[in-house]
C-alpha cells in the first residue's frame, strides 16, 4: 500500500525522523504523506485549454522532483543532525 493511499496526516516524530534517516521505507512514506499538502500546493501550475479556461493542476513532474529531493535530503542531510 502506498502513502497515498491513506487519508491521514502522519505527526513527524523524532523517532519517525530518525527511522526515515536510517532508510526505513515505511517512514520515508509517512513523512512524504505529511508534506504531501504542501507539496501539491508549490507543483501546482495554471495551464490554458484550448477553450481559453485556466485551470490549475498538479504538475506531476515537478512534484516527483520535490519528492525525490526531500527523500535525498532526508537521508544525507538529516543524518547529520541526528
């Protein structure tokens, strides 16, 4: 199952923190679920349709980038304050 599958917002815990630095999957996917909110809302873009209406919509690119980077961060950076 997948964070995404899930509806609830897991608390960051240091003991969720120092599982996810020390490459537990299962962390890593609850601090991803946490940001998630957050995530959507800086990839989000306005895109014209051929009609003229503007809508908004996740950027799913970009926001696999944001992921991506924030599991890296978490396993290098993260592991030096802890």
């Amino acid at each position: 199952m997948s964070y995404m599958d899930k509806g609830e917002t897991p608390e960051l815990t240091y003991a969720l923190i120092q599982r996810a630095v020390h490459g537990d999957k299962a962390a890593l996917e609850m601090i991803l679920r946490h940001f998630d909110a957050y995530i959507n809302a800086v990839s989000t873009v306005e895109k014209t349709l051929p009609s003229g209406e503007t809508i908004e919509e996740v950027d799913e690119d970009i926001k696999i980038q944001i992921q991506t980077h924030l599991v890296e961060v978490i396993q290098k950076k993260w592991r030096e304050l802890i």
